[in-house]
C-alpha cells in the first residue's frame, strides 16, 4: 500500500498553535508523514506568520513519536549546506531516524530580496545545488574529515561530529528531465514530484529508471513520492460548492477535469480513492498531499477516515 501524508505551506500562516495541532492530527489519525515548504513569505500578497524551518522540524523530532517529516524543500540560497546537514543529522538523531533532507534550488525572488538574500540566475542556482548536494552527500557518509572546493561553497578537513546515527534520506523534488531528474540519479534516496498529470509522471518515472541504470544505481533505491494540490469534498454537493468558490475567486470555470488536468487530486471520497490508486499503480510509494486550510483539522480527519485505508 502507499504511504499517505500531507504538505504544509510554511510560509502561508503557519505558526505555533497551528503547527501544533497539525502535527497531533497527523499522529493521532495515521498519516505517514508531514512535509513543509521552507520559505520566509509567499510570491505575491500579504505577508503572513512563518516559523523558520528548523525551529519547528526540531520541535516535530521532540513532540512527535511515529511520523516522518522533512523539508519540502529547503534552499540551497538560504543556508551554508554544511550548516544545513549539521542541523538536518542533529534534528534526524533526536527524531530516532524520522526526518527526510528535502534540498533544492530556489526560486522564489521575493523572499530573497525581503531579507537581504542574494537570489542568482537559473544557471548560478543550478550550480550551487548541485554543489550543496556534494558536500551534503561528503559529510553524511564520511566519518573522516573530508574538504571540498566549488565556485561557490567549499570545506576544508570537515566532519560531522558527533558522527549521525544513520545516513539522513535527501529527498529531490522536480520533475525537469535535463537538470532534476540528473540530479537524482546521482545523490537523492527519494524523488518527490510536483504536480504531475499521471502520463507524464509515468513518463517522468521510467526516464528516472534509465539514469539510474546510467549511473550504476538499482531504480528501487530511490523512493518515489508526489506532492500535489488537493481539493477534497465529503459529497458532490460540497465538492461543487467548492468548484464555484473557486471559479468565482479565478474567474473562470474550474473543473474536476480541469484540476486533475494539472496535477490534482479532486473529488469526494471514493474519488480520491480512484485518483491515488491510479498514481500508486504506476509507482508512487507516497503521497504528500498539500493542504492549504491550516485550522481544517475537521477535514484532515475525514481524509484519514475515509480516504487512507483504501489507497
């Protein structure tokens, strides 16, 4: 069976109390995981509460007790990779192997600027992903110390000590099959795709197979997971409710069609129940289901009670 969690946005008014109950709801009712953004702001809008993601990943090791949970992901723009995987293994150690290292590029240019950050083209990003996965990979999996020189991060007789108690996962997230899907095949335990309609995410996955018989790898050693948006209702009437909110806030006609055309996973009950089947069939081992409405703890309870036994 596929593992079923969800995805918060970090950036989009999550603060202690709902950070707290969502993370309760997770284990009380059986979710897998909890992933979240890292970002300090949304792209466009008002500004909103935003706990800073280790804080709170540290908090999810020491109140938590059975589900995984990791960044989704956190930018290589942001922090110092070394300063990244010594708090990644730390956070991973007091969680008794629970935490994923989800690492990307960066795109978001608003928060960069909003609190002084250097945001570089594609090309530079690109560039220090790949090297702030090099070092990540060197310090998890060295117990000597190890240097290393880039264009643009570096070490010098480095060692992560005290030395973590496994190798921390690094998660991969993307769907680009020039510069993502690489990227994976070389360094990443788990690919995590992002709004994927299912051809292409079938598509996206046998490329994945290639590479990693390209680069000397088992397929079955990376894990296979999806992110995606959801927009879940307990009966047709509410699901329509929700499609005419919708299309009157875009101004435009939304659709079940339309949104599973992107990506989504939309419907009542037995209708997601088809959706992720589907996905699981052709090869996601988790779900990270997004959930935009932090204080819907109500409708995170009906997905597990009426959704997660049949996927």
């Amino acid at each position: 069976m596929a593992q079923l969690g969800i995805m918060i946005e970090g950036q989009d008014g999550l603060n202690w109390i709902r950070w707290q109950r969502i993370l309760q709801a997770a284990e009380d009712f059986g979710f897998q995981c909890v992933f979240r953004s890292d970002h300090f702001t949304n792209a466009s809008g008002e500004d909103k509460d935003s706990l800073e993601l280790w804080v709170s990943l540290t908090y999810a090791a020491s109140h938590t007790s059975r589900i995984e949970f990791g960044s989704l992901v956190a930018p290589v723009t942001f922090r110092h990779p070394a300063m990244t995987v010594r708090m990644a293994a730390a956070v991973d150690d007091l969680s008794d192997g629970r935490l994923v290292l989800g690492l990307g590029a960066g795109w978001q240019e608003r928060e960069h600027k909003k609190f002084g950050l250097l945001f570089y083209d594609f090309p530079t990003r690109y560039a220090m992903f790949e090297e702030a996965l090099e070092i990540t990979k060197r310090l998890l999996e060295s117990d000597h110390q190890t240097s290393y020189k880039g264009q643009y991060f570096s070490l010098e007789q480095a060692v992560l000590l005290p030395r973590p108690k496994r190798r921390t996962p690094i998660l991969i997230g993307g769907n680009g099959p020039k510069h993502t899907l690489p990227l994976v095949a070389r360094y990443a335990d788990e690919w995590n795709a992002v709004y994927l309609p299912l051809e292409i995410y079938k598509e996206r996955f046998a490329l994945l197979d290639e590479l990693l018989k390209a680069a000397k790898r088992e397929p079955t050693s990376v894990k296979r997971s999806l992110m995606t948006g959801t927009l879940f209702a307990q009966n047709d009437a509410e699901l329509q409710h929700k499609l005419d909110e919708m299309s009157q806030k875009r101004g435009e006609t939304v659709t079940v069609q339309s949104l599973q055309a992107r990506g989504l996973i939309v419907g009542t009950p037995s209708m997601f129940v088809d959706q992720l089947n589907m996905y699981a069939q052709a090869g996601v081992e988790r779900f990270m289901l997004q959930w935009l409405d932090q204080d819907d703890i109500a409708g995170l309870e009906r997905l597990a009670k009426d959704v997660m036994p049949y996927v």
